[in-house]
C-alpha cells in the first residue's frame, strides 16, 4: 500500500497535524509531497532514521526499514517500505534532500504512523 504525505511547509504545523495507523503486518509505502514549500530535488534524499517516539526518539531503522533506499520524482520523496511495526508504538520519519543547494531535513513531528491492530 502507498500513502501520499502532504507538506503544506517546512513543517505541517499544529493546525495540521497528520495521524496515519498501520498494524504489525502491514507494509506501507510512505511518499512525501514537498511541492508547497519546495521547488525541486536534487540529488539522493537519505534517511536518516526512523525513530520510536515512546522510547525517546530511539532509532529504530534497522528493524522496521533495513537498508532499503529512498527514491524521488518531481517533489515527492518515496520512502522504503514501512514495516514490522510494534503495537502500541508512534514512529517519526527523519529525511534530508538538497533545494537550490541547501540541504534540507523534513523533519515532521506532526506525521505520525501509530501501529496498533
């Protein structure tokens, strides 16, 4: 499954805020919209980590990611597959891409994937 992130800025903001739930065994592709405040992508956009926001920001890439790459199209940043989520834990998506030369870092603390069933 593929879900479509609109980013109205550099960040959502409170007004804004975008929840989205995923069960342990789903695998969900996540693709960030980033027209709204962004021109253009170039170069590859690296992930930085996906974190676990319950365990204080821990990084949990390596379990629910692996080393799967980032891809882009126009303005919208493809993200690996989501998958093997825990229930009852909230994860944050950590992204970096250059625009016009200045290395930008979507970071999103208003979207949030909420595994549960």
């Amino acid at each position: 499954m593929t879900v479509t992130v609109n980013f109205t800025g550099r960040s959502v903001g409170v007004h804004a805020k975008q929840f989205f739930s995923q069960t342990p065994d789903e695998k969900v592709q996540y693709v960030l919209n980033i027209g709204n405040f962004s021109t253009s992508i170039s170069g590859t956009p690296v992930i930085l980590k996906v974190v676990d926001i319950e365990a204080i920001d821990t990084d949990v890439s390596g379990s629910v990611i692996g080393t799967q790459a980032v891809s882009t199209s126009g303005t919208a940043i493809t993200l690996p597959t989501l998958q093997s989520l825990t229930i009852g834990k909230s994860y944050r998506v950590h992204v970096t891409h250059v625009d016009g030369g200045n290395t930008i870092e979507t970071y999103e603390t208003n979207f949030t994937v909420r595994c549960k069933y």
